[in-house]
C-alpha cells in the first residue's frame, strides 16, 4: 500500500512539473519580442563579452611577474629564474594583448566606431603595459613599505603582499590605471571591479593616486572616478571619497568633469568619513576623524573630529543609568 502512495504522489509531482514546463514556450516568445523593446538593452550579434575567467587569470599572471617568487607556482631561484621570468612575462603579453583586442573590437564593432586596426593597436599597447612593469614594480614597493611602516600588526613585508587585501586592490588599480590613461575601454574598469568583489574596495581605475597609498583594512571603501590623492595617504575602512548626489540625466552633462575631491600629501582618513564634491580638498598632513561628513575643504594641518556623543551605561544588577560625556 505504501509503495502505491509514494508512486502516485511521484507520478504526480513529475506531472505537475511538465505541466508548468509546457508553459515555458510562451514566457520564451514573450521574452524574444522585449528584445524588440528600445527601453531594455540586449546583446545581440555583437561582438561576445567573455571577461571573468581571462581577467582574473591576468590579474593572476601580473601578480606573478610583479612580485617574482611570491604567486609562482614553482620555486624561484638564480637556476630557474632568466626562464620562468621569460615564460611568466609572455604568457602575460598574449593574455593582455588579447583582452586589448577583444575590447576594442567589440566598441568598434558595436558603437560603430572608424576603424582602429584593433589587432595591432592591442598588441601595441600590450607592449606598453609590459614595459611599464619596472615602474609599477617601484611604486607597488612603496606600497608595501608604507604599509608596513604603518602598522604594527605587520609582521613583515611579506605578510603585506600575501594577504592584505588593501595591497590587492591597489595593485589591480596600479595596472588597470595604466590602461584606462591607454584609452583601453571597459577592461579597467572589469578589473578594478574584480578587485572591488574579492575586497569591498572600490578604485576607479581613473583616480590619480600618489605614492605609499595605504589602505587599512579596507572593507567598503570607495575613491571616485576623478580623485586626487596625494603622496603617503592613509584610509581606514568605510571611507568613501566621492561626488555629490547629482540630478537624473547629469550623468551625460558632467561625464569627465571633476567630480570627486582632492587628497593632499600625507592625509589620515579614519573609518566612516566621507568627503565628497570636486571642489573639495584636504590640505596637507590634515587628519579627517571617524564618521566625519565632509563637502567643503578644509586648510592643511587640519584636525577634523566629530563631537563626542553621549553614552549611556546600564549597569547589569542596577536599573540605573549612568550617563557619561566625553
């Protein structure tokens, strides 16, 4: 009898699932004719976009070269090193100049764009990017060293290139910036936005940013588009660094404008701060204060705080409460 239930029931269910599947045709041909709807957008017969896995394996391979022995996955040493330094750098020239090439392609090919002979301008600025490396390579250590000398919970260098993800984020910006000052569509910007999913730091790859930038901790930071930050320039997590709310259809009017604030030498900008308008700067070794909330500049040497708030205390075994101002 048992047996009997349980077949019915499942014979049921099956049934019941082909039924909503026979509905599927008609949501598919509902589907199909939004394409024909100009206010949604499609894809279609352009060229394909197929960035995750190629770009993550080129943020991987930049690793590998700029940081030589740390992301290898073999041993570096003086037997080894002439081959594997050559093989890791052209590796990283064919995956780069063919990301270039797909992405010029696909704007000229989908915006209707004048010819730029994509194939040769790819590998062309490919070449560009590989032989920036040393300088990325010197900037990228100042970096690290600015991190370090800032944090006593650094136990060494090495602990700052394998696991802060501030450093991560800054690396992939450091290479993504190069590109978008090559006019290279889209793939910066793929590529800070990888770093931003993997570290809740968001850089955009056209922010100017100065030498020893450190970033401290670093979950939900935000530096907009046209930034300026200074030399040896500290943020702590949940800083954001940003436009002001701009009204609907703005977007077109103001694209390129400076947006976003400036950020002089030798800034400290603690957790939660935000400092927003294109007009805004921050003057030299000025301190802004946690969850401070800035739209006007303020001079260097310049110490931002909020006021204290005043706390309650309730002692467990006691009703009573106890206020404090500090």
């Amino acid at each position: 009898m048992d047996d009997f239930i349980i077949h019915s029931v499942c014979k049921t269910e099956r049934n019941n699932a082909t039924d909503y599947r026979k509905q599927l045709p008609h949501a598919i041909n509902t589907i199909l004719t939004s394409m024909d709807d100009e206010r949604c957008f499609a894809h279609i017969g352009d060229e394909p976009i197929h960035f995750s896995t190629s770009v993550k394996e080129m943020i991987d391979k930049f690793r590998e070269v700029l940081f030589p022995g740390y992301f290898s996955s073999e041993k570096v040493d003086g037997a080894n090193l002439v081959y594997s330094m050559g093989q890791a750098v052209s590796q990283l020239y064919d995956i780069l100049s063919e990301q270039i090439i797909h992405v010029l392609r696909h704007d000229c090919l989908r915006y209707g764009q004048a010819c730029s002979e994509c194939e040769s301008s790819g590998n062309g600025v490919a070449l560009k990017v590989i032989q920036a490396i040393p300088g990325l390579r010197v900037s990228l250590a100042e970096d690290v060293k600015g991190a370090y000398d800032g944090d006593p919970a650094a136990k060494s260098h090495d602990e700052v290139i394998f696991s802060y993800p501030g450093l991560f984020a800054i690396t992939v910006y450091r290479i993504a910036n190069i590109l978008y000052n090559l006019k290279v569509p889209q793939l910066p910007r793929i590529m800070t936005e990888h770093a931003h999913s993997l570290t809740g730091i968001d850089i955009h790859p056209g922010a100017k940013i100065g030498e020893r930038f450190v970033i401290d901790h670093g979950t939900g930071i935000v530096v907009g588009e046209t930034s300026v930050v200074g030399n040896n320039v500290r943020v702590y997590q949940n800083v954001t660094i940003g436009a002001l709310s701009l009204p609907p259809n703005a977007g077109v009017k103001l694209r390129g404008a400076k947006r976003h604030p400036t950020i002089e030498d030798d800034v400290i900008i603690y957790s939660g701060a935000t400092i927003l308008g294109g007009e805004t700067t921050i003057g030299k070794r000025s301190v802004v204060g946690g969850n401070v909330w800035l739209t006007h500049s303020i001079p260097a040497d310049t110490k931002v705080f909020m006021e204290s708030p005043g706390l309650i205390y309730k002692h467990q075994d006691s009703q009573k409460e106890l206020n404090h101002e500090y």
